[in-house]
C-alpha cells in the first residue's frame, strides 16, 4: 500500500457512511464488521469498527481509551515508515465514537504460528517486534499477525499487525508470542528507522499522539525508544507472565 493509497483509504474511513454487517465472534470486546461508502458508487470498503462503549472495563487501563490506542499504534507504525498497521481512525459510527480500522482479507487458518521461521516474513516480523516493545503491547496474540489473502499468485504476501487496544501503558506490559529474536541485534536499517522516528517526535513534541495518550504515555514510550536504541538487542522475556493468553 502506497502513501497515495494509504491517504485516500483514510479519507473514506473518516468521511464514508457506514453501515454495520454484522458483530464479529471471538473478540474480547465489541467488534463490528462495517461497510464504509463513499460518494461514489465505485467507493466502498470493509472496516473493523470497534465503538468506545463496547470496551470491557480493564483495571490497568483507564476506561474508554482503548480505541484512542488502536489509533496511536497505527500512527506510530507510520510515522516509523513500517507501515505494518492496516489504516485506523477515530470516528463517530452506529455506536457512537470508535476506531475504524481497514478490513484485511485473510485466512484465519494462517497466523504467526503457521509462518514462524520463514526468512521471507523476518524482516516484517522484526519490525513488529520492535513495534511492540516500543509502545509495550499487552496481548501479541498468534491471531492479530495476518497474512493478507491476495488475488493472484502474482502478488507478494504480505503482513499485516491488528489488535492494539492495550499498548502504551506506563508500567511494563509486553506479551507476546513472538521471541524468536530475543537477544539478537537489531539490524542497523531498523535502528535508524528507530531514531528518525524518535527525532521526529521530538521535533513535533509528539504531536501526532498528543491528543490519544497522556503525557506520562508519551513520556514512557519516549523513554521505552531510548532503551531500545541504546541496547541494540532484541529484548528477552523478563520474569513473570510475558505471554498471552490464549496464544492465538
């Protein structure tokens, strides 16, 4: 997906009309699959809307802010240039205010468990690692990695990460199934990557996120960035719980 993409993807999903095709199974809270369409007839999408008042109430997160997150992650995945996040925004829908997130066609079947290992998906799945240390995902699941379904064998596969409702939180959170990095170095490319965005942040005061996360968020994820950048090492599981559950 390409910037000019991206872009006219996000207008649709902030401006379309939506209409809700149905709730969808297996999520912890209130997830709706959604029709976005646009003026013109030819301008329509699938997107995952998930509204504030059906968050299930979390004692470590403060209530109603889960899909200001989704949101958050998206525009840190962009701003690292990964694009590794289908295109999320904040919106009024059915429901009320929500995230609105780009529909991924894919096949549950397939997850990081079925591609663990292949040097073809390495580099994407470091830079999800990276992505997830930084703004301390809670719940990594198998299932929130997707492999994109596409319409000729022709394309590239490609992945794509969901789920980000519980990321950013103050304390130490991060659980995840991926750690087959752990202890390697970072490649240099993403390093810098890493950097560029954290000076760019800097320049902007965070801007970006200001409005989605408090400032001792933003200040955890600055100083989270810092570590990473300084150790140059994929981090190891520390001592407690640092899987999630159910695995996928």
């Amino acid at each position: 997906m390409n910037e000019a993409s991206a872009d006219s993807i996000l207008q649709l999903l902030k401006t379309g009309s939506m209409e809700i095709e149905g709730a969808l199974p297996w999520s912890s809270n209130y997830s709706f699959l959604a029709r976005i369409q646009g003026t013109q007839p030819d301008r329509e999408l699938l997107a995952v809307y998930k509204p504030r008042r059906g968050e299930r109430p979390l004692w470590d997160f403060a209530s109603g802010t889960l899909c200001q997150r989704e949101v958050a992650a998206y525009r840190v995945s962009q701003a690292l240039g990964w694009n590794l996040i289908p295109p999320t925004v904040l919106r009024q829908g059915p429901h009320g205010l929500g995230a609105v997130q780009l529909f991924v066609k894919h096949n549950p079947e397939c997850h990081y468990f079925t591609i663990e290992g292949q040097p073809i998906f390495q580099h994407a799945l470091q830079q999800i690692v990276l992505l997830d240390i930084i703004i301390n995902n809670a719940d990594r699941k198998g299932g929130h990695i997707l492999l994109q379904e596409e319409d000729t064998d022709s394309q590239a596969k490609r992945l794509w990460a969901i789920d980000h409702g519980v990321c950013f939180h103050t304390e130490y959170k991060l659980r995840t199934v991926v750690w087959e990095f752990a202890g390697m170095p970072i490649p240099p490319d993403l390093l810098i990557d890493l950097a560029k965005f954290q000076a760019k942040m800097h320049a902007s005061a965070y801007s970006v996120l200001q409005k989605l996360l408090n400032s001792a968020e933003l200040l955890a994820l600055d100083r989270r960035i810092d570590r990473i950048i300084q150790s140059q090492t994929f981090i190891q599981p520390g001592p407690g719980r640092h899987y999630p559950w159910p695995p996928v």
